[in-house]
C-alpha cells in the first residue's frame, strides 16, 4: 500500500468508532451540556502534595475554558514560565471541572497574591507545595456528573435497564471523539508527517497530542472489530489481558485459558488491545492476527514508529472500561437524567452515555452538534 493510499484520510475517519452496540435508531435523543452545569468533571488526584518543594499545586475550577487557556492564565498570574506548567490530564471547555496543575515557582514567593488575581472563568480553590512537577497521568481518574434533557418519558425505563448493565459489565474502552480534534483530522494530521508527507508541529505538547490520537484510532479500529465479534470482553487464547485490581497484564495461554475466561467474565480481568509502538508488547494466535492486520492496512510502518518513539513507545488498554460508583436520577415528567459515575484515567464519560442515548450536544455548532455512537463529532478536549 502506497502512502496515498492508506486509509488514513479525513475526519469521518475518525468517527463511529465506539459503536458496535446497539444500532443508533434503537437509543433515544437526549441532549448534552444544554449549559456548562451540566457536565461537571472533579479530578481524582492519584496522590496529595506533601507541603513542601519547588513546585506550587493549584487546585481549580474552570467554566467555559481549555485547560491550557487556564493553565496559562494562572502562570502569568504567578509570574511563572506557563511552558514549565504541568498538569495530570485535559478537561473538557464546556463543562465545570475541577483539576490541579502544577507551576515552578521560586521558594521565596508569596503566592497568597494569586487567590486576588482576576481570572475570569476560573476559582481558585487551594494551593500547596510540591518536589516535582505533576505529569500527564498523575490521576486516579475522574468522577463526572452529567445532566441529560429532552428525553421522551417513555425512554426512561429502557434507559435505566442500559445503565443498569452498563454498572453490571462496562462497557467497550473506546477513545472518545475529544481525542480526534475539533474537526476530527488529528489522526489525518499525524499520520502526513509521521509517514514523512509533511513536517511535523512545532509545539512537542502538539505532536504528542497528534501522535497519540493517531494511535487511538488505531486501537479504536481493533477494538470495533472486537465488538463486531464478541470478544472485545472475553479472554482470548494469545490476549494480554489486564487485571483490573493492579492493573497488571498477563499473556492468556492455552492451559490457563478456562480460568482466565472465567475472570473475565465476572470482570475481573479484560482483554487489552493495542496503543502501537515499538516497544508494545503483541499479543499472538487470531488477536495478533487482528492486530497485524490493523495495523498493515493503516500504512503507518514499524520504521515510522522507530522513528518517533519518543512520542510514543507504545502500550496495552484495556478493551473494557469499567464504570464505578454509578448513579442516576430520573424525572420523565421533566425529560431530565442526571448521571454520576466514576471512570479510571483515560476513560470518556461521552463513551459511556453514547452507550444510553444518542446524544446532541448543544455546545456545538449545528453543523457539529449531532453526537450519535456512530457518527460521533468532537469536542475540545479528553475527559
């Protein structure tokens, strides 16, 4: 396959992959984010700074804002390198999260000045000190509550029999339409200079994010076709399965295949599928198959990914996403579903609830402001 012909082309490419559930005639409308309180995301930090060191932890809370817009307004603030900043994940602009971001600031300085700056869209919540600056991942995850409307009365029951199952047994881990760009070409993007059609971005956060959604839609490729067939929750024989009390992975073999399927399905343990990269571990028997087969039809090369391994070395996910501490309110009379759930680092909260309704988000032009599982548009940012 010549590199003009890989199917790496425009945006659609990048939609409709977390279908492979119900068909989006079967899901009632719902309207997403009609105002931004109605999608709140709340960090869950994987650890507390201890009080003492040469980075300042921030704790906000944004409305109507990137976290990179809001990241640098607080640097500027503080008189700080905005570049040095860092910062455990991205939240979405139209909602109201909550996130902590770090800043390389001088022993000396009183920062107490900060909590007077005018920062409109932002509050202050707390700050303390830190030794190191806080990376990309450093989270636990997210717990979002979100407010669904205009859902017909009689969609209620069969909504909250999908959630019902959905708290039973997840749902498929696929990349939310946040991780494709505003227009859905990031992986289109990637892939021109990745394959050397095209210089590459200037910005090193830039190429990452580009990587990255390049790799997503790799894997978002593998798991449809896991879903096509059934599996993308079952153990495979040759399948780097996860477990999901350590987040360890394990090589499923053929003499531990009864057990590892058991596990699976009582959700112990998931299957993985690829983050490609040169150092990811591949799986083997028919997963590998799939995977090569993924991964040869894309026309990105192993030469490729040698090339820009410090992007990316490449990882498993896994193909389940578990949804924890899930909650819902129900008003028929008012067309009006507040969902509350839990999701690990990585998940996409538009991932779950594509799972319920077909979604409309009113934040988007109308020309993008249709969401539905097979077609989904993109927001700003991951969850």
């Amino acid at each position: 396959m010549s590199k003009t012909e890989a199917p790496i082309r425009h945006a659609s490419d990048a939609r409709g992959l977390s279908d492979g559930g119900e068909a989006d005639a079967s899901l009632p409308d719902a309207v997403l984010r009609t105002s931004p309180a109605d999608f709140l995301v709340d960090e869950l930090p994987a650890y507390e700074p201890s009080g003492a060191g040469s980075h300042l932890y921030v704790t906000f809370r944004k409305t109507g804002r990137t976290t990179p817009d809001a990241v640098r307004a607080i640097a500027q603030a503080l008189g700080a390198e905005p570049r040095d900043a860092g910062y455990a994940g991205m939240k979405d602009r139209h909602a109201v999260t909550t996130q902590t971001a770090s800043f390389a600031v001088p022993l000396d300085l009183d920062a107490s000045a900060l909590f007077e700056a005018d920062l409109p869209g932002i509050e202050l919540l707390s700050q303390q000190r830190h030794g190191n600056k806080l990376k990309t991942g450093h989270l636990r995850g997210n717990r979002f509550t979100v407010t669904l409307r205009e859902l017909a009365a009689a969609a209620f029951p069969g909504v909250e029999r999908r959630l019902q199952a959905i708290a039973t047994s997840g749902v498929p881990n696929a990349f939310g339409p946040q991780r494709f760009g505003r227009d859905g070409d990031n992986p289109e993007r990637a892939f021109a200079w990745v394959c050397g059609q095209a210089r590459p971005p200037r910005d090193p956060r830039e190429r990452r994010l580009l990587f990255s959604a390049l790799q997503s839609l790799l894997f978002n490729r593998v798991l449809a076709a896991r879903e096509a067939d059934g599996s993308w929750s079952s153990a495979l024989v040759g399948d780097w399965a996860q477990k999901h009390d350590s987040g360890g992975l394990f090589l499923v073999k053929e003499e531990e295949h009864a057990d590892a399927a058991a596990r699976a399905l009582a959700g112990l343990v998931s299957p993985t599928g690829p983050m490609f990269g040169v150092s990811m571990r591949w799986p083997e028997g028919k997963p590998l198959e799939l995977e090569r087969a993924v991964f040869d039809a894309s026309g990105v090369t192993a030469e490729a990914l040698e090339r820009h391994k410090q992007l990316g070395e490449g990882t498993r996910r896994a193909m389940r996403l578990k949804v924890d501490d899930l909650t819902w309110e129900s008003h028929p009379s008012e067309g009006r579903l507040k969902v509350g759930f839990t999701l690990a680092k990585g998940g996409y909260a538009t991932t779950v609830l594509e799972r319920v309704c077909r979604l409309r988000d009113a934040s988007r032009a109308p020309q993008r402001e249709a969401l539905p599982s097979s077609a989904a548009t993109v927001a700003d940012e991951a969850d």
